[in-house]
C-alpha cells in the first residue's frame, strides 16, 4: 500500500516568551535563532522528506506575506492564513478538514510546529517514516514522544502503554505540565516522554476523533467551513482530542530536540547565535544577546540574569522568569506601550 503524506507546519504562534526580538508581526518562527543562518520556519519544512506529497503551512492571516517571502518555493495555495488565533485545535481541524477533501480520507497528515530545533534530518526523517507507517497500519494518532534529559516542568508528559507495533505503544495517559516533585517521580518509572507536539495521523481518523471529542470545532466547520472559525472554541489539540482519544499511539524518538521555547533555551544549543560584544566583571550566570554586533554591553556583580538588546528596546530578566516573560508584554500593553510590542 502506497499512503500519501501531507506534512503541515504551524507557523501562527506568537513567540511572546523571545521579545523583544519576537515582535507580534515577526514572531520567533521567523527568526534565526539557532545559529544555522536560517529561520526556525525554514529549518522546519526543509528537513521535511522529499517523499511527501506536498508541504502546507498554516499561519495568522497577516503573517501569511512573511511565510510567502520566506518560503518562496511554496505554492501560494499552500499556505493558508487563519482569520484569528484559536489555539491548536481549531488550527489542525480546519486542515485536516480541508486535506480530507483535497487528497482522500485516507491520506496521512503530519503536524509539526514551526518553531522545533532538530539538527540530526536523517533521525528525523527515518522516525517519520517509521511513524507514518504505524499511523496508516494502525489507523491511530501517532505522537512522536521525546527521551526526556531532566525532570522539567515545562512540558507536557506522555506515558506508554503497551506495544503497538514498529516500535510505538499505546498511550496509557498524558501528563500537563507537572510540578518538579511529579517530574522527577514520573522519569523515575522510565514510562514517560515529553509531549513535543508532533503528530502524525489519517485525515478520516482524527476528524471522526474531532466529531466524537470536540463537535463545537468540528461540526460549525463541515457546515460552514472557514466562515464559521472566529465562532470556535480556543483550546489546543492536547485538551480537544489527545487526552481523550483511544486512539493515541506514542512512538519514542532518538534524535536530539528542542523547542526553542525562552531565551533559556538558546543556552543549550551549540551554536551561539546573536554574537554580542560582551563585558563581564564578577557576575555569575548572565546571558547577553542583541541584534547589533557593535554594541559593547558590560556587567558587573550579577547573577542569573538575561540580557536582550534590539533597537531601542532592553529587556532584563531574571533568569528563572524567562516563562513569565508574556506577563510582562500584557503589563506593557495596559500601560500604553503596544508599539513596542
């Protein structure tokens, strides 16, 4: 059997956590910040596998010029702008809905954000392979589950279940976020994955799962389709369909990942990127980046500290306040400075 696989890359997120380098019209997909010299959305859908049978993009409406000027070997049918952001799952049932249509129930969709850092593209795309081939034989939803390396909070957690086939299991439940006594007990068991938001999935098995899970999406966009989006409910596909389905499938992976989440990430990568003349004298723990490698920033006598400089906005941070950065930009808005934002 030959199956078709249409892999979508979402690219509508917000990156609030990188301001200020992350403005509201040029989020973090759409920077560099890996070191590889391309966009994080470039790096996305050029380690996708050349057999696939074509790549779709999904963004904000007004974003969709910038994946156009980025992407300018896409066809321009194949990037679709939402009207608004409503979260995930409004976002993976509007193109599942629509590449059902276009090329068969029984085609496989991958979704993957845009905003993921994988170096090792031969890993990745052997995983796929292997996931695609377990999504079509199995009829399930495949979530590639990642080898946690520390007991973090910061992600949602997937334990398996029992064997499934090509090396996945069954999903037994998924975790939210935990607190770090629960991490650590949950790695302790070697059961877990971090959830890193990849699936892969026949169109016709996670819209029945939509119909059955979260009808409030699915039945206001078969009867109306687009026109019937701003309507929708704003939940993620984790809480709409993953936590509830009976037909999750988690298929562990080995290739190094990140999700390039706050500007604390940036510290585990190899490559260095915005390279800053940077200064220190007795300070312990401090990150500097900024988009102007003329600028000289100096420290003195700090301690665990993010420093970001781009144009004519600063942001200092404590650097376990990272996650909290999006509380920031809310209090810069009712204080009257959505320009910078």
């Amino acid at each position: 059997m030959t199956v078709r696989f249409v892999p979508v890359v979402l690219a509508g997120g917000k990156g609030e956590r990188f301001w200020p380098l992350s403005r509201y019209d040029k989020p973090k997909q759409f920077l560099s910040l890996d070191g590889s010299g391309r966009t994080l959305l470039q790096n996305t859908v050029a380690r996708l596998p050349d057999w696939a049978e074509a790549v779709w993009v999904i963004t904000r409406a007004s974003l969709v010029p910038l994946v156009r000027e980025q992407l300018p070997d896409l066809p321009p049918e194949r990037i679709v702008g939402e009207p608004e952001p409503r979260d995930t799952a409004p976002a993976v049932a509007w193109i599942t809905w629509e590449l059902q249509q276009r090329y068969g129930p029984e085609t496989v969709v991958g979704i993957f954000p845009a905003d993921h850092w994988i170096p090792d593209v031969a890993a990745f795309q052997h995983t796929l392979a292997q996931a695609v081939d377990v999504a079509a034989h199995t009829q399930s939803i495949v979530t590639l589950g990642i080898q946690p390396t520390h007991p973090a909070t910061g992600y949602g957690y997937i334990q398996r279940g029992e064997p499934v086939t090509g090396g996945a299991y069954r999903v037994q439940r998924f975790t939210e976020k935990p607190d770090a006594a629960q991490a650590v007990q949950m790695l302790a068991t070697g059961e877990y994955y971090w959830n890193g938001g990849m699936f892969i999935f026949p169109a016709e098995v996670m819209w029945r799962e939509l119909t059955q899970y979260a009808p409030a999406i699915a039945q206001p966009l078969q009867e109306r389709g687009i026109a019937a989006y701003g309507e929708l409910p704003k939940i993620s596909i984790d809480y709409a369909v993953m936590e509830h389905t009976q037909r999750a499938v988690v298929l562990p992976v080995n290739f190094p990942w990140d999700d390039l989440g706050d500007w604390r990430s940036l510290e585990r990568l190899p490559t260095r990127p915005l390279p800053v003349q940077h200064v220190d004298w007795q300070s312990a723990g401090v990150q500097v980046y900024s988009t102007n490698p003329q600028e000289l920033i100096a420290t003195l006598g700090l301690k665990d500290v993010v420093i970001v400089r781009d144009g004519a906005v600063t942001l200092v941070v404590a650097a376990d306040r990272t996650q909290d950065i999006k509380k920031l930009l809310a209090h810069l808005h009712t204080q009257g400075h959505g320009e910078y934002l």
